[in-house]
C-alpha cells in the first residue's frame, strides 16, 4: 500500500515564476500523480501579476491582478502554503522549516524572486518610507498618501518612473530623484535619457539627476526632508525607493548553495544550483554572471526546469534577451540588446528630432550587416521590426539608417512574412512563428484560439501587435479563414450587410439577396438579415417578409425546451414587480400548470407551454399589464437593479427607476447578439453592473458607465467608460454605443468580442463614443431614437393579426396534440420533461 | 415497432389514390407548417418559385423525439434544401431526409404534390 511513495516536490516562492513553474509542470503530470507538489508563499495572497502591479492604482483592485483562481490550487492537487515562508533548508536531511513545521523534499525549486534596494541612507527606516514591489507595498503607499501632499520616487529607472507614475495618480506632486546624470542608465544612452526627461518634466513630474541623497530627516512644511550631498533639500510627504532590486537568494546562501558575488543563486542550463536536488529560477537565479529581472527569462527557467524534474533533459536556458519596450508616463520608450554600443567595433546611426521628441539609435556590428542593439525614445513603433532583426540575426538592408528615419515611404519594415520560422515571437511564452503556423494548420482558426493554445502574448504582452500581424498574415496566405463572407450566399461580412441595408433602404430578404447574394439563404444568413433588418427599420419579426428568416425561438415568440414544449418570459422591468402583478402571474402559470422558476435574470420564467397554448397564455399576460420579454431574441434581456437610494442606506441613485427607464428605452432593439445591463445603487454594486454589457454604478454625482463585459462562457468585467454622468449624457452614451455595436459587430458577437477585435479597443470606442471622433453621434442617437418609437409589444402585434396568430397551431389540419404528449413527470410539485434517454427510433 | 409498421400500412394500403392533407393557404412560404394523418405528424415545406415547390418529411425530431421538425429554418447549400432542426440544427435534406451531419439519422419522407389549391399526400413512390 505505501510502498508505492509519492515523492515530494517542493517549490519555495509563489511569485510569477513560481507560478509559472507549477503550471508547466502541471500540464507535463498529467497522467503521472507519483508527486506531490507543494508551493511556499512568502505573501499572504496567491501569485498575483506583478507586471502589471500599478493597475491596482488605476482601478484599486488588488484581486483582479491574481493570476489563477483560488480553486486551481485544491482543483489540482497542489498544497499552497499561504504566508508561510521557508526560514531554513538543510540540504542533509533534505527538509525545509517554516515557522510551523518541517517538510521533507526530494526535489526543490527556489522562486524567490527579489526585494527592492534600499539605499543605506541615514533616515530610510522611517514612517512613511516605502517600496514598490508588492501589493501590500502599494496598499502602504496608498494608506501614506492619505493626508499627503508630496511624493518623491528615489531612483529614475524603469520602476521609478513606474512609481512616480503611481504617485501621480494618486494626486501627489511627484519628484523623481536620480543619483546618475540621467534618467534610465541601464537601458537609455545620454541622448535618450534627456529626452525622456524633457518629456516626463513636460508631464509634471520633476526630475532630479545627479543628486546624492545624504539623509533623510523630519521636514518643516512636509512630513519628511531629503538632504542631498549638493547641500540641496527637498520636503515631502512619503518617499519610495526604487533603487534597483537585489535577488533574494538568503536561503540559499545559508544553505550552502554556490552564489555570484554580487547575489543570485548559481545555476546551470538546467536551472540547478550546485546541489542536483535544487533548481532555481526567476529573479533569485544568476545564471553565467548575469540575473534577470524580467519575466520572460523567468518563464524559460520555469518551463526548463520543470521539463528537466520530469526526466526530459533536452530542454536548456541558455540565456535571455533583456529588451524592453514600455509606456512610461505616456512616453514611448524602448531598449533593445546593447544599447549602449559596448561591443567592440560596433557603429552607431542616430536620429535626434528635438522638434518631435523623438529619439532613435541603431547599434550595428562592425561590418554593418548585424543590429546589436536599439534605443528608442518618443515612438516605438519601430521596436518590433527591430527586435526581430537583432533577435534573429537577419541581414540588414544595404541602407539601416532607413529603418529609423521617419516616413521614409518605402522604409523596408519587416513584415510577417519575412521572419523566419524560427523567430521567437512571444519570449514570455516561447512562441515561434513556426509554433504558431503548426497551430494554424492544425485547425486553430483565429488569433484568439492562438492565444489559448499556444499562450503567445499572454504573459507581459508586449508581442501581441506582432503576434496579430503574424496571424493575419499566416490566415490570408492561407487563403482561408480571413474571409469574412457570412456563408455561401452573401460574400460581405454583416458589417457591409448592414451598410447595403442601410444604404440602399432595402426593407427585405429577397431584394437583399437578389441583389447582393445568390441562392435561397439558410440559417446563417437568413436570421442575421432579419436581425439587421430589425435593427435599421424595426418592423415586426413576424411581418409576413421577414416571418421565414427567423430562428425557431423568435418564429414563436418563445425558447423551444428539449422536449419541444415552450418557455414564457414577460417583461419585469429592473425587476420591480407589484404583487398584483405577481399574482397573475402565478394565476396563469397555475391554469396552465407550468413550471416557474426565478431567473438569474431577475424574472420569472414559466415552462412547458405546448405551441397552442402560447397565444392564450400571452393573452391573459398581456391583459395583466405584461409585454414580451424577449428572452428569445437576440436583443435587451433584462437591466437588473439593486434597491438603491429608494431603500437601501448606502444609496445614492434611484438605481431602480434608471434600471426601468433603460429597460423601457432599449427594450425590443435587436442586435448581432443578446444585450444585458444593470444599474447599481453604490459602488457595492449588489446589482453585478460590471459583469454586463452595459453597467451603470450610481456615485454622489451621476453615474459611472461601464461597457463591454458578460458572463457566460468566458466572464469579462466591464471596463469603466466615463464617470460622472449626468442622466441625458448616461443615455446618449449607451444610445451612442449600441448603435454602434448594432453597425459594426459580427453575428452573434458579444459586446466583449466586439470590443475586443476593435481595432484600438476600450480608447477607440471612447474618441467616438464620447468625444465623437468619426462625427457619427447625432446619427446614431437619431437611429437609436427611430428604434425606440417603432417600438411593440410583438406578442400583442402577433395576438392581433389572425394571419400570425394562425402560426401557434401545431397542426393545420388537426386539433391541437394533448400537452400529456410531450411526456411530463411531477417533481417538487411541478411539472418538469420525462427524463428520456435518446433512442432514434420514430415512434409517436 | 408494431406501432411503425402499423402506420406505414395504413399510409401504403389506404390510400392508393391519396387525399388532401390540407390547403395551399395553410402553408407558409419558404418556411414549414405540420399536418396530422392518422398517427403521422408530417412537416410540409413550401418553396415557392424553386424545382420542387412542396416537400413532406417526418415532422419528429429523431434525436429529442419531438414534434418539432416543421419548426426548423429553411436552408439552402448548392442548390439542395434542407431544415435546420431547432434544438441541435441538424441539417436533414428535404428530398430524401438525409442528415448532413449524422449519417445514422434520417427523416422518413413522404411524397405529396400541389393540385388545385390543395395539398396531397400520395402513396410512397418506388
Ligand atoms: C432562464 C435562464 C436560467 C435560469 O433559470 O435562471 C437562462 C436560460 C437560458 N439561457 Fe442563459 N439564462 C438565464 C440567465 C443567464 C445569465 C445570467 C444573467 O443574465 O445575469 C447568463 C450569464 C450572463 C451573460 O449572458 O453575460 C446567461 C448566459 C447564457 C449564454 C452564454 C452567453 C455568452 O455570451 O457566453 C447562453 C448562450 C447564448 O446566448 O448563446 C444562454 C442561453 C440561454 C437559453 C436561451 C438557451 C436556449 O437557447 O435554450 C436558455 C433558455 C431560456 C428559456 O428557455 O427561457 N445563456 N444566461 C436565465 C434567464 C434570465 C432572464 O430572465 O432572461
Ligand atoms: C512594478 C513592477 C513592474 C514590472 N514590470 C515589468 C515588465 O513590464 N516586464 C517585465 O518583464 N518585468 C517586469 N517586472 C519584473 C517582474 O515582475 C519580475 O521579473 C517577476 O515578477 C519575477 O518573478 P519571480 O517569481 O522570480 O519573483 P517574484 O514575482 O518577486 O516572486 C517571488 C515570491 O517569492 C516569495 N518569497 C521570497 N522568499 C520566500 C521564502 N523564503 N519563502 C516563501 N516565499 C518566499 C516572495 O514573497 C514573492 O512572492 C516588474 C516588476 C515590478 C515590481
Ligand atoms: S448597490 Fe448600493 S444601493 Fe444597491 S443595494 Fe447595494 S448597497 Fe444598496
Ligand atoms: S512576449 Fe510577453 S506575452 Fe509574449
């Protein structure tokens, strides 16, 4: 029984690299479960991405940084010890000791990552002294800037512009305090550095170079005073050091491990240190002389050292590339290879436009065929095409110089197709475009299930403009997927439906398709034109042209069950309901014995309705003061609403009666696919305003937009739109914005989707949204009103026109088939399908 | 078992010379209508303008059991038609009931024609 010993792997670190590690090795065990995985954390959260720590300054949530969910861990069968850190290793009896207890390993990988440099200045340890590494270092920073008025970063390189950046949003005057002559020494040469610091100056941070901090002591007007070798002083309110880092490699050193001499645990192409039982990667690792403080170096030693613990052996780091490109405040800045021309021999081209504030340098090798390095200031457009050319050691043309002078017309830009099949793509995730052409052929058929199979940009990022060229690109040569004919019968995508519609006026299928397409349609093109046709001219669904385009749910008015019977949804705006109301509904369902149920929606949904039965049910709905919800269309589904101000005490908005207004304005506007809105009272947001396509969140003066998020499938939060709105820009925004997707989206593309394949995404939208950059708003808000004013309840159009109504009976020839016919059996009181198992037999 | 081979004599053997399932005006353009005979729920399809006008397929859903079949959209891919099942779209060929998808999975077809504003179902055609 115990013979067969599960053999412990232990990692101590749980930061990005850890976590990469886990999921690396996760997917190679697959099948093997003879380890045990058990993961250390120092922090008192699960690895979080620290790439993208300031987000938490822009939108204060520390959650959405968290890289899995909670469950992954226990989903899995990893032991994640949260705030435990490992105090001590003893190589002898193979155990590690925390605070609580021993553990015994029989493998160990250090992910220790690396702590922020403080500088050894009288007066560091003071109140209000900071860091920037983690999240409970930003909490800290943002607890310190309560009350505070001056924010003064120590150190101008990549992070502490990162930081200054971060003390800005949080409406300090921010100081940047240099020790060198220039902004960004490591990665910028003089002339970069000047012009970054021109800009950032231009921004309002001030910039300080050359200056020796000597003291730090109590200040007179601010909490503290910087006193700097000069004889200078400077007051302010909180200071971070942002200094540079230093590999957290104790644990090793006391173990015994070999280390350089300026930090970091030894390791070999394999990531192990000197002892064969224990790996290293991430920031604490130091391989030939050199640390990296990146993550995608960190992600090759993660996924080597996990491929080489499984028994693989062919997997080696053999090093990483160190090229950065970023926004620093705004500002472009990129570094690539050997910025600074140390290689011997090597030439540099510069181009220096102080006009425009752009800055590029090229460094080549000495016979000027090579790129070694790259350091651009102002635009970084450049940067991919360059990367690729030092990266991947391509010739270059007869004149570089071309490859940095501006709108030069024929600048020879890399394109997708020139790079080699072995070019890296995404370092993060080690993607080669060869990689990512296997994937195409095998079947992946867009850019975002590239994403999901092969993880390219998914780490840092910063190779996703590359990354969409390569695969549009890769499609077209293909010849295949690009096309964005809806089906065999119309070559336009339903973006240039909806323009041929709208702009040959016409009002009908056939005339659409006899003009524009061939063939008889089928049930791709036919329900899209009914949807577009909806969407400019608004006639009913059911009107005698259009009747034979709908989707079965919307040829009846109702969502088909699995046993072929019917569900009735009536309209419950913001989900306020009078009990009168409520009892009517309950009187129908209870005449017609159908299941009820609450919906996820706020409403109630009545099941089991035979065809027949649906016109009289509607009928008796419909003279209790009901209209259609239109659970069946592609359109409005409900606009969900907390109490707000009406009861609740933290409200502070009429979230109901905004969630009722919106319902009643949007209801019965068809689009490429369902549309969901809530409104909430307060930032508790008990309403979920940010899972839905449409969110409004009340504040003390309006209220805050969210747009473009959903549940379902894939979750996405909404993203914040404008804030502040008074109620008429609230609705012409989301008329605006509607319109919008209703012209522009894919069939069945969600608000999300939608957003997503935006070309300039979430700012795109804004410029013509909000500030109206395509000149369109005043004619989307005039379609959108259109819309509204056609506006009819389509079960009381379709009660009302005997040729309609006549399509509710089962058959035309026969009574209508007993409700008993559709197999009910009786659970918890109600009437529910006969479970059936599937027999293809015809039988009635 | 005995209930099919109950239904398929009655429509082999009673009605050698046919009889109106119902009237042209009852169908639905380019969409489907379902008829009752005997035990049959039939699922008629009108396309008006094209080679065959009418089609008659089983209006049960083979897969859910289901008298849904007339409910389906309309399709058309290369000239040949079909419906859409409406729960899992399955395409089955309107002239032979063929599914496209699923080669274990056929409608039975019957055999019916327009005549004088009426439709009629006829005896299978061999
Ligand atoms: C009844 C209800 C479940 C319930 O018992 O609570 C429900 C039932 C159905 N949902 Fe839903 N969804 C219901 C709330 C939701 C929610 C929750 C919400 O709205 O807050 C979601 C996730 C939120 C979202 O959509 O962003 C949801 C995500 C889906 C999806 C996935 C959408 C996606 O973008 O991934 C589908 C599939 C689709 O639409 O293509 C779907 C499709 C369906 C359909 C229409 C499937 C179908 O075609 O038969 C179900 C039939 C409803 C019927 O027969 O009346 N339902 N569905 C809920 C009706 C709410 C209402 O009052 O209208
Ligand atoms: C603000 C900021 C911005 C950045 N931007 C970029 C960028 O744009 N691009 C880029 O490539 N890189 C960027 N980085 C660097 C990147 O975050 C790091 O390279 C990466 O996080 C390193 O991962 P790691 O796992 O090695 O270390 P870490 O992420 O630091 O994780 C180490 C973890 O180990 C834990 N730990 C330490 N000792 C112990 C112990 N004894 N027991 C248990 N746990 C322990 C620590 O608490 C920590 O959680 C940025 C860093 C910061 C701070
Ligand atoms: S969101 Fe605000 S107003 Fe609405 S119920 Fe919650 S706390 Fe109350
Ligand atoms: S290079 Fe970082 S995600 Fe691709």
């Amino acid at each position: 029984m115990t013979t067969n010993k599960t053999k412990q792997l232990l990692v101590i670190g749980n930061g990005m690299v850890g976590q990469h590690f886990i999921e690396q090795w996760l997917a190679l065990q697959q099948h093997s479960s003879d380890w045990q995985l058990t993961v250390f954390a120092g922090e008192d959260r699960p690895a979080y991405d620290r790439v993208h720590l300031s987000d938490y300054f822009s939108d204060g949530d520390a959650d959405k940084l968290q890289l899995v969910a909670d469950s992954y861990y226990p989903d899995n069968k990893v032991q994640l010890k949260l705030n435990e850190p490992v105090l001590a290793i003893d190589r002898d009896s193979k155990t590690v000791s925390t605070a609580k207890a021993s553990y015994p390993y029989d493998k160990l990988v250090l992910a220790t990552g690396s702590y922020p440099f403080v500088p050894p200045i009288p007066g560091n340890d003071q109140p209000h002294c900071l860091v920037y590494r983690t999240i409970a270092d930003l909490e800290a920073i943002s607890a310190s800037s309560d009350g505070a008025r001056v924010g003064v970063v120590i150190g101008g390189g990549l992070l502490g512009l990162e930081a200054a950046n971060a003390l800005k949003l949080q409406g300090l005057e921010a100081h940047v305090v240099e020790f060198a002559p220039q902004l960004m020494p490591v990665q910028l040469d003089k002339d970069g550095g000047e012009l970054l610091r021109s800009k950032i100056e231009q921004l309002g941070v001030s910039v300080h170079t050359d200056k020796a901090t000597s003291s730090i002591t109590a200040g007179s007007e601010q909490r503290l005073q910087l006193n700097f070798a000069d004889g200078s002083v400077l007051q302010t309110d909180l200071i971070v050091f942002s200094a540079g880092i230093r590999p957290q490699d104790a644990l090793g050193k006391d173990a015994g491990l070999e280390f350089g001499a300026h930090g970091g645990i030894a390791i070999n192409h394999q990531c192990q240190t000197s002892d064969s039982n224990i790996y290293a990667i991430g920031e604490c690792a130091l391989y030939q002389g050199q640390l990296f403080g990146l993550v995608a170096p960190g992600y090759q030693m993660a996924r080597t050292a996990a491929a080489v613990l499984n028994g693989d052996d062919s997997h080696s780091f053999t090093g990483a590339d160190m090229s950065t490109k970023l926004k620093l405040l705004g500002v472009d800045v990129g570094s690539i290879g050997d910025a600074h021309g140390r290689t011997p021999g090597s030439i540099s081209l510069r181009y220096r436009n102080d006009l425009l504030g752009e800055y590029r340098k090229l460094v080549l090798s000495p016979d000027g065929k090579q790129l070694l390095g790259a350091v651009l200031v102002g635009d970084n457009s450049y940067y991919d095409t360059l990367l690729q050319y030092a990266l991947n050691g391509i010739a270059l043309p007869a004149d570089p110089q071309s490859l940095i002078l501006p709108q030069s017309s024929d600048k020879p830009l890399l394109g997708p197709a020139a790079l080699p099949a072995t070019a890296t793509l995404c370092s993060c995730h080690n993607v080669s475009k060869g990689a990512i052409c296997a994937a195409l052929d095998n079947g992946v058929q867009d850019l975002a299930g590239i994403k999901s199979c092969t993880k390219a940009a998914t780490g840092c990022g910063g190779c996703a403009a590359l990354l969409k060229s390569v695969v549009e690109h890769e499609l077209s040569a293909r010849g295949v997927a690009i096309s964005t004919d809806l089906c065999e019968h119309f070559s336009y995508s339903r973006q240039q439906l909806y323009h041929l519609v709208r702009v040959d006026g016409i009002k009908t299928f056939n005339e659409l398709i006899s003009r524009h397409g061939r063939g008889h349609g089928c049930e791709i093109c036919k329900p899209a034109v009914a949807s577009i046709l909806a969407s400019c001219w608004n006639e009913p669904v059911l009107a005698k042209p259009h009747v034979a385009l709908q989707d079965t749910n919307d040829t009846f008015l109702a969502n088909m069950q699995k046993n072929g019977t019917y569900s009735v949804v009536p309209r419950i705006p913001g989900g306020e309901i009078t009990p009168a109301m409520l009892i009517s509904i309950g009187k129908v369902a209870e005449q017609y014995q159908l299941y009820t149920k609450i919906t996820g929606g706020q409403r109630i949904d009545l099941f089991g309705a035979t065809l027949d039965q649906l016109p009289l049910i509607w009928q008796q709905l419909i003279d209790a003061g009901f209209e259609t919800g239109h659970a069946y269309g592609k359109s409005l589904r409900t606009v969900k609403s907390c109490v707000g101000s009406t009861w609740c005490r933290y409200g502070v908005q009429d979230s109901v009666s905004m969630a009722i207004l919106l319902e009643n304005r949007y209801k019965g506007v068809r689009a490429p696919h369902k549309i969901k809105m809530a409104v909430s009272g307060c930032t508790r947001e008990c309403a979920e305003a940010q899972s839905k396509d449409v969110g409004v969140i009340a504040t003390e003066n309006g209220w805050n937009l969210y747009v473009c998020g959903n549940g379902g499938m894939k979750p996405r939060h909404a993203d914040l739109f404008a804030t502040d709105l008074t109620n008429a820009q609230l609705l012409s925004y989301i008329d605006r914005l509607l319109m919008f997707y209703i012209k522009t989206a894919d069939r069945l593309q969600r608000t999300a989707t939608w957003m997503n394949n935006l070309e300039g995404g979430l700012d795109y939208l804004r410029d013509v949204i909000i500030y109206d950059s395509l000149g369109l708003g005043a004619e989307l808000e005039a379609q959108m009103q259109l819309l509204i004013e056609n506006y009819q309840c389509e079960w009381r159009t379709a009660l009302n026109d005997p040729q309609q109504r006549a399509r509710f009976n089962s058959y035309v020839n026969a009574a209508a088939p007993a409700r008993s016919e559709f197999g009910f059996v009786s659970e918890r009181g109600q009437l529910i399908p006969v479970r059936q198992v599937n027999s293809k037999e015809t039988t009635l | 078992m005995s209930q099919l081979a109950y239904v398929t004599d009655t429509y082999n053997a009673a009605h050698s010379n046919g009889i109106v399932l119902c009237q042209q005006t009852d169908l639905v353009p380019f969409s489907g209508v379902a008829a009752r005979f005997g035990q049959l729920a039939i699922a008629l399809f009108y396309l008006p303008g094209t080679d065959i006008e009418l089609y008659a397929v089983s209006h049960i859903d083979p897969v859910s059991q289901a008298p849904i079949i007339a409910h389906g959209l309309v399709g058309e891919s290369n000239g040949e038609f079909y419906v859409a099942a409406p729960l899992h779209k399955q395409q089955y060929r309107l002239s032979d009931g063929l599914c496209l998808s699923d080669s274990s999975l056929k409608l039975r077809v019957f055999t019916v024609k327009l005549q004088q504003d009426q439709v009629w179902l006829l005896p299978p055609m061999e």
